[in-house]
C-alpha cells in the first residue's frame, strides 16, 4: 500500500502543475488589476510603479517562471488589495471553511444514506416515492436561490435563525443545511440505486435464509456492499462542496476561503485567487487519495500495488 501511496503522490504533481497554469493562465487574461486598485485619478507615473512594484510590467511568461518558482516554495506573494501574504490569508479563513464544508458532508452522508435505503427497501412505496421527490428538488434548485429563501423565511419572517457571520452553531445551521441539500439529494438517489441492485445478490437471500433480521441483512451485509460506489460519489463531490462553498458563504457572509475567493476575483487580486485554486485543488486531490484507500477497508479483496 505504501507503494501505492507513493505513486499517486507523484502523480498529483503534474496535476497541481497543470492547475496552477491554468489558474495563472485565466486569472491573468481577465485584464490588469491596476485600474481596479488604484484611485481613477491616480497620476500614470505612479501606475507605472505599482505594476513595476507587483511585475506586472514584464511578459507573462516571465510573470509565470517567477510565480511557479515562489510556488515551489509556497509563496504566492502578498495580496494586491489586502497588503499580506496570500497564503496567509487563505490559512486564516480555511478554519471556518472547513467548518463549513465538514458540516454539510457530516448532514449530506446522516441523512443521503438512510434515505437511500429506505428507498430501496421500500421501492415504489409512498416512502420511496417522497424521497426521489426531494431528491429531484435537491439537485433542481441552485444552492445560492435556496440560501436567500432560506434566509427570508427563517431569519426575516420567523427569526429563528440568524441571516449570516459565524460564531455559533445557529449562525452554521442555514448554510450547512443549504450545502448539504444538493449532496443530499445526490448521495441517496446513488445510495437507492445500488441498493436495488444489491438487495437482489443471492449472499443477501442466503443471510435471510439463515435466519438473520431485516435490520442486519439490510443495514450490515447490503449497505456495505453498496457502499464503494456511495464513497466515490462522496469523494468526487467534494469538487461540488467546494464550488458550493463559494456561493453558499458569499450569501451568508460566512467569513471562509470561499467568500474570500470572490472578493479576490472581483477585485482581480491575481497572487489570492491562485492561492486559493492551489488550496482547493491539493484539498480535493487528497480526499480522493483517501476515498481510494477506504476501499479496501469495505471490500478486503481490493488490494494495492
């Protein structure tokens, strides 16, 4: 296994090499940050300063060679609008989206996989029925329209919650529960479907025959046999999570990477954006290392090489 690990460590390389030009690529073809930063009356001379002081003066080739090398490093330089490192400020916000993001995933799996086996148990029942329902209007409705209707109904019309910042979990709930409802939705509909499949094996009938209960012929023998597929949905989401999180934390104000990821873009802060791309990709590249080895954990006859 530690092979294993080993090579998919080397293989991320080209991979976050690959997405940190791409993000150097777009984020420099959106135009110069200057005329965004500075004043409109700003005289040229001083202009000619602040591009020559940032290197957005030289070729982009050159711009890039000198990005990749301090990337090597983990310096991504300092802020065009904020003064300070960029990696810095990533850091500082990652604890709230982690909280964030963690929430959602923990509320998506506790509620996707129970309702996905109940789904298939009781297929074409009323019960099955209402949970494909929601499921549709889970991936139907945009996280960002559903986070300002969930604002004006709980936090405007009833008060119950409060409409965005973070410190408590009533501050959290809104938000997970907006980023977690298109995961929901996604991880029971995959949840009934191998279930359906799985219910049907003969190891299932034969546990029934030796006189176990549905409970654990259901929740032990079938959900662990359908879950590898579950897992690498919830792995592959963790993209979504992430692009959710952007919206979701932009609506609620949350204080996170993602909100700060608009921030940098609208103001075309170059050095912040490309931290943040960098953070998320060796996020999502990580997980899906984790997910891979898990599997071997539920099924002992996958093996690694």
């Amino acid at each position: 296994m530690l092979r294993y690990v080993l090579r998919r460590i080397v293989l991320t390389v080209p991979v976050i090499a690959g997405i940190l030009l791409i993000s150097f690529l777009l984020t420099h073809v959106s135009g110069d940050p200057t005329d965004l930063i500075l004043p409109p009356d700003t005289p040229d001379e001083a202009r000619a300063l602040f591009r020559e002081k940032h290197g957005l003066d030289r070729p982009i080739w050159v711009q890039f060679y000198v990005f990749s090398l301090h990337a090597l490093q983990g310096d991504f330089g300092n802020s065009l609008r904020f003064h300070e490192p960029a990696v810095k400020l990533v850091t500082d916000r990652l604890g709230a989206t982690t909280e964030l993001a963690m929430a959602a995933m923990a509320l998506a799996i506790a509620v996707g996989i129970p309702a996905g086996v109940v789904a298939a148990y009781r297929r074409n029942t009323a019960a099955d029925v209402a949970i494909r329902a929601v499921s549709l209007f889970g991936q139907a409705v945009p996280s960002f329209y559903l986070g300002i209707v969930a604002i004006l109904v709980f936090a405007v019309w009833l008060g119950w919650l409060p409409s965005g910042g973070r410190g408590t979990l009533a501050h959290l709930a809104l938000p997970a529960i907006t980023l977690a409802l298109g995961l929901v939705a996604l991880i029971a509909r995959t949840t009934r479907s191998c279930m359906l499949d799985v219910l049907n094996q003969d190891y299932v009938r034969t546990a029934r025959a030796k006189g176990l209960g549905e409970a654990p012929v259901v929740w032990v023998h079938a959900l662990r046999n359908a879950f590898i597929p579950v897992l690498t949905v919830i792995g592959l989401q963790v993209g979504f999570l992430l692009g959710g999180v952007v919206v979701t934390e932009t609506v609620f104000s949350w204080p996170g990477v993602g909100r700060l990821a608009v921030q940098a873009i609208y103001a075309r802060d170059f050095p912040v954006v490309q931290a943040v791309v960098f953070f998320f990709a060796l996020i999502f590249v990580i997980v899906n290392l984790i997910v891979d080895l898990l599997y071997a954990v539920l099924d002992p006859r996958i093996g690694y090489r």
